[in-house]
C-alpha cells in the first residue's frame, strides 16, 4: 500500500472514530439520545386511555409542565399552549390515525408520532417567543395545514 | 482477457437501449413533476385541473427514485458485463428481456393508479396510509424484474469464472456483481413487508397492518437502495474515467476492497432512518449509527483513489507544484467533465450524510428540507450527473453513432446549468431546513406564523433552481435523442480503464462470495435479530388502512 494511502485512511478511520465516540458520549453520558419511549396503546381507543382522555398541560413542579398531545388528521390536540420561560416541558404524544410528526421549529424537538405508540420527549424553553409547531410527516391531503402553537412568556 | 468485446454485441446492446429508453421517458416525466412541485411551494402558483401536490410528488418519487434508477442501472451493469466479460449466452439475454418486461409492466401499473389519484402515499408508502394494491403489486413487478434482469449479470460473472478459473475476474464485471447482490439482499425487506403485510392488507385479506414492522423491513431495503444508485456511478469513477483521461485505474484491489466494504456495510443500517421513531431501543440505533459511520470509510477510499489517478495523470503529463495536474485534466470533454461536477457534489453531500447520521444531530434536521436538499445532491447530482455522463458515450456506442463536437459542447453546458440550478434549489433546500422547514409539504403560510415566513424566500430560490434544473433536462433529453436517432454513424468507444503497472494483483479472496455473502448476513442478523424479535413481542394493535387524499 501506497504511502499517502495510509495516511488517507488513518486519518479518515481517526475521523470516524471521533464522531462515534462524541455521539455515544451524548447518547449515553449526556442522555441525548433520540426520543425511543417503548409503551403501546390501541389507536382506536385513545380517547378512552389515559392520560389521552384529558389530553391538555398540567403543572408538576417548579418550572415544569406535562403536556399530554394527540395528533390526528390534521390537528393537534391542545392546539394551543402557553408556559413561562425557562420551563422544562415533558410531552407525551400519541397518533389516533396515521403516522405524523411532530417538529418544533427552531428547537431540537422533532419525533414521529406512530399509531399504537406513545412517545415522549423532553425540552427546556429558555427563549420567549412564539413556536410554530408542525407535522414533519407526510398524513394526507391536509399535512401542510397541521400546525399548533407553543407561546413561552 | 480474451473474451474482452472492444464493441458490444447489438443484440445486448439493442436490450441496453430498452433500458435507456424507459429512463429518459421517466427522466421526462418525473423532472416535470419536480418543477411544478418547486413552482407550486413558491406559493406562486397552483396546480391546474385538481391535480394534488402529493400526487405530482408521488410520481416525482417513484418515477426517478425507483424508475430512472433501477432501468439505467440494470441497462448500463448488462452493458459493462457484456463488453468485459463477453457477449450474453441466449439464454442470459432471454433473461433480460423478461427482467425488463416485468419492471415495464410494473411501473405501468403503478403510474396508472397515481394518476388515477389512487396512490398518493409517495415512494416511500407508509402504513397506514392505504394505496390501492395495483400500486403495490405494480412495484412489486419492477422489484421481481430487477432480480430476473440481474440474473443476466449474475449468470454471465458464473460462466466467465468456469472459462477463467484462478482468474480474478474483469473488474466492473465485479462491480456489477457485488451492485446486483447487494439489491437483491437489500429488495428481501421491501418485498417481504409488501408481500407478507401491505398486499394482503390492501386486498383486504388482513384487517390491520404493523406499522413499525413495515417501516423497518421498508428501511432495511431503503438504505442500501441509495448505495444501489450510487455504486454504478463509482463503477464509473473507478473503470472508465481514467481510460477517458487517458490514465491508468490507480489500484485493482483498492476498488474491489471498498465495493466489499459496500456491501458488508450498506444494509445493517436501516435505523439511522427511523432514529425518531418510538419503540426502537435507543441502543440499537446507536448500533446501526456507528455501522452507518463505517459505510463512509468505502467512500473516503473512493475519494482517494480518484484524485490519486487525476494526480498521477497530470503529472505524467510534466504538471508541477502541488496542484498544477488540475489543469491538465480534460475539462473540454463531456465524459470527463459532467461527471466530475458530480465528484464535486458528493463533497458537500458526504458531508451532510455524515450530519444526518449523527443519532442527535438528526434530531435537528429529520423531514425537514435539508434531507431532501441532501438527497438532491447524491442521487439528483452526483449519481445521476454521472449517468448522463454514461449515456454520452453509451448511447452512441451501442446504437453505432459519435458524440460529436457539438454534443459535447451542449453536455458541458448542460452539466454546468444542472451545477447552477443544483446550487440554487440544494443550497436553499439545506438552509431552509436549518429553520426547520418540512420536507414533502404543500405550500403553507401555517396561520401566519412568523417562522415560516422567513421559508419564503429561500423556497423562492428552489423554484428558481429548479426551472434551471428542467432546462437542463430538457438539453439532456435532446442530447440522448440525438445520440440515439440522429448523431453521425461511427465508433465511439467503451472506455474501459487498464491496471496502473505498479498497482499489485488483486487477490482471489475478493470472488470469495460465500465469504463476503456470510459476513453480510451476520452483520444484518447482528444489527436486526434482537430489535426486530422485540417489535413483534411489543406490537401494539395494528392499523386499518386511510385514504387521506
């Protein structure tokens, strides 16, 4: 082998194992993993399962709300919610119909919302402001009209 | 080297030209429907006649990720195994012919149903969003025909080793070898979640339908499909471009050990696609992600090789200093020079592959516009940008005609303005998604909202690049009827690149398929076996099916 070959592939093999180290560092260390909540539920039966039957936010600490979402074609469901700045937000989402998306614009939040599947994701809203939230996956004629809005004070 | 063909066969080459033709006709249809779709995000404009934007983006999807792809690559692998290895047996070519019927069949299938407003769940079809099942079976017609027509390939590397034993065998021969097996591991996923889920599902056999077991068999083939599309383009890279440079292949092994590397790599992966999805334990995806990261080092490899042969060409040619061989590449000729813009983009693509790869980095970027941005960079400019740059020579040499001065000029300029357009729609598409743009979305003001606002104007820009971008089609369409129909007869050669002198004989562990077909398949069991037992432990009840359009 070539000289210069070695030295390509000692440094893209060097390359490589810096990225895996700092992205399992995060996953594992820094718990930044993707959102992978493991529960099921029966998508037709959502309204009736809790926490789905009361779907809204509710306070659960100093700075730190839970905010219980169904998504369904094309909605979101509260469509509107408000929290002061600096809170943390727990959010635990679940789809009565289709697979959609769930993306706040300008943050770090993005999951897919799959029937039969609870998910959840954490985040911390340290900047006021108005955050558009979106469906990210294609659901049908509608997608581009599924939105909500997140208002931190 | 005695069954080398300097001038393909015409009976394979008329098959080849079947297969070219049914790529161009998508080419057309499905860059039309990749206009209206960038018109149509501008928010300038609406589409006439009750045509949905989903339906048009179904046909963009399916006509050139599937249809394009899958006929030119089949088309160009028999090409290169004719010329290398020899003239197709009967029975061989037979073989092709019903391949390429089938997959013909097929997509006529499918087209139909889309057009009928019947399909509108794009390329990617995921439950339970419902199609009608001629669309399923339709795709499943083009996947059975692909294996058929790789059979033709398969089958002629067979009887060249029985003529050759102890022979390593021609190198794109090899190539397109590994290419074919590595479709038909990788079509095992798609095939199975359509036969065994969607089928029987649409037809209403089944009621209900798992979405996470389907989206998963549909990414364990999804991943290794862009290696698919991408590995005949380095097939290229490798072998001719430096016959058409009038260099040397800079080392047979080295391009032999990366097409391994694809293979072993490329499929246990899957998950890197579906890294935000609920009910996958997050330690797999990091498996997959750090499985995803050695796919790279092929690639990285590739890089080397190239700009090694470039390197080594100019200085034979008296260049001096540290880049001076850049000006002695033949930047006048199409065959070198469109391809090479393609070269060029996968840089930047790689680079944002590698982002996209990045477990939580992914979260920033995942269905936003980036990702297509990405895409339209690998597959929509360095992969296909490398095809056209096949067909400028193929094309005439297997229907008897020249690519003359005047063609060539046009294709320059034509791979220049895709460069342009490229720059324009990809550029924006990437930093529209940095804002968190969605990807596959309607135009959409969201209420509005003061961040899709700022979208605005860098969807602008996308219609903007892509009108260049159908200019440039269109160029490239007149330029393959004109090397098909009218150029002036004549030779134009196969360029087929010889081994540097210095480089050292492949070694035969390289043909060792139960080796490489072995490791393959631990690897996939390795990365699969255990999350995909849980999916099913853990289903929850499945889905009914939605027409939601």
């Amino acid at each position: 082998m070539h000289l210069d070959e070695k030295i390509w592939l000692t440094l893209s093999f060097g390359m490589i194992m810096i990225f895996m180290l700092i992205t399992g560092y995060q996953t594992f260390a820094l718990e930044m993993g993707p959102p992978s909540h493991q529960e099921t539920i029966d998508p037709e039966k959502v309204d009736q399962t809790a926490p789905f039957n009361e779907p809204g936010i509710k306070k659960i600490g100093e700075n730190e709300y839970e905010v219980v979402m169904t998504l369904q074609i094309f909605s979101f469901t509260p469509n509107t919610i408000e929290v002061p700045a600096g809170s943390k937000v727990h959010f635990i989402l679940t789809s009565k119909d289709v697979v959609h998306g769930f993306e706040v614009a300008n943050t770090n939040i993005n999951a897919m919302v799959m029937p039969g599947h609870i998910q959840k994701i954490t985040q911390t809203f340290d900047q006021p402001g108005e955050y558009l939230v979106l469906c990210n996956e294609y659901c049908g004629a509608g997608h581009q009209m599924m939105s909500m809005t997140i208002s931190v004070k | 080297m005695n069954t080398l063909n300097a001038k393909i066969d015409p009976r394979d080459g008329k098959l080849v030209m079947a297969h070219f033709y049914v790529a161009f006709i998508a080419l057309a249809v499905g860059g039309l429907a990749g206009l209206l779709q960038t018109l149509v995000r501008s928010g300038k404009f609406v589409l006439p006649a009750g045509i949905g934007y989903y339906q048009i983006l179904t046909v963009h999807g399916v006509v050139l990720g599937l249809v394009l792809t899958t006929f030119f690559i089949m088309g160009f692998q028999i090409a290169a195994t004719s010329r290398t290895s020899g003239t197709l047996s009967n029975l061989q070519r037979k073989l092709g012919w019903i391949g390429f019927w089938l997959m013909t069949a097929g997509t006529l299938m499918a087209a139909t149903m889309i057009l009928l407003n019947k399909a509108s769940v794009l390329y990617t079809f995921y439950a339970p969003l419902q199609a009608h099942f001629i669309y399923y079976l339709g795709l499943t017609l083009v996947v059975v025909g692909s294996w058929v027509d790789g059979a033709a390939v398969l089958g002629k590397y067979i009887s060249w080793r029985k003529q050759n034993p102890g022979q390593p065998s021609p190198l794109i021969t090899f190539m397109a070898v590994v290419n074919t097996m590595l479709w038909i591991v990788a079509t095992i996923g798609v095939a199975a979640t359509v036969l065994f889920q969607l089928l029987p599902w649409s037809l209403g056999i089944v009621d209900r339908v798992d979405v996470l077991v389907s989206r998963t068999l549909f990414w364990y083939f999804g991943h290794p499909l862009v290696y698919f599309w991408l590995l005949p383009a380095y097939m290229a890279w490798y072998v001719v471009i430096p016959k058409v440079i009038g260099a040397k292949i800079f080392s047979d092994s080295l391009a032999r050990l990366s097409f391994i590397l694809f293979l072993l790599f490329s499929i246990p992966v899957g998950f890197h696609h579906q890294l935000m999805e609920p009910g996958i334990d997050p330690a797999w995806k990091f498996l997959q992600v750090i499985l995803t990261f050695l796919v790279v080092i092929p690639s990285l490899m590739t890089a080397f090789s190239l700009f090694a042969t470039f390197e080594s060409y100019g200085r034979s040619k008296g260049a001096t200093g540290l880049f001076g061989w850049f000006k002695k590449l033949p930047w006048g000729d199409a065959r070198f020079t469109v391809p090479f813009i393609g070269m060029l983009s996968f840089i930047p693509a790689g680079a944002g592959g590698l982002v996209n790869a990045s477990h939580q980095l992914n979260q920033v970027i995942h269905n936003t516009i980036w990702v297509t941005g990405h895409f339209h960079l690998t597959l929509a400019t360095a992969v296909v940008l490398t095809f056209f740059g096949i067909s400028y020579w193929l094309v005439p040499h297997v229907t008897g005609r020249v690519l003359t001065k005047a063609m060539n000029k046009l294709a320059i300029y034509q791979g220049v303005l895709w460069a342009i357009g490229m720059t324009f729609m990809s550029g924006a598409m990437h930093a529209a998604g940095l804002l968190g743009a969605p990807r596959r979305s309607s135009f959409s003001e969201y209420g509005g909202a003061a961040q899709a606002t700022e979208w605005i104007p860098y969807q602008i820009a996308q219609a903007v690049g892509g009108t260049i971008l159908f200019v440039a089609i269109i160029l490239m369409l007149y330029i393959f009827v004109n090397l098909a129909f009218f150029a002036p007869k004549g030779e134009e050669e196969f360029p087929i690149g010889e081994v540097s002198d210095k480089a050292e004989k492949s070694p035969m562990v390289f043909e060792n398929w139960k080796l490489w077909l072995g490791i393959t398949a631990l690897l996939i069991l390795f990365a699969y076996t255990i999350p995909f037992i849980d999916m099913i432990q853990n289903a929850p009840i499945g889905s009914k099916g939605y027409k939601l359009w």
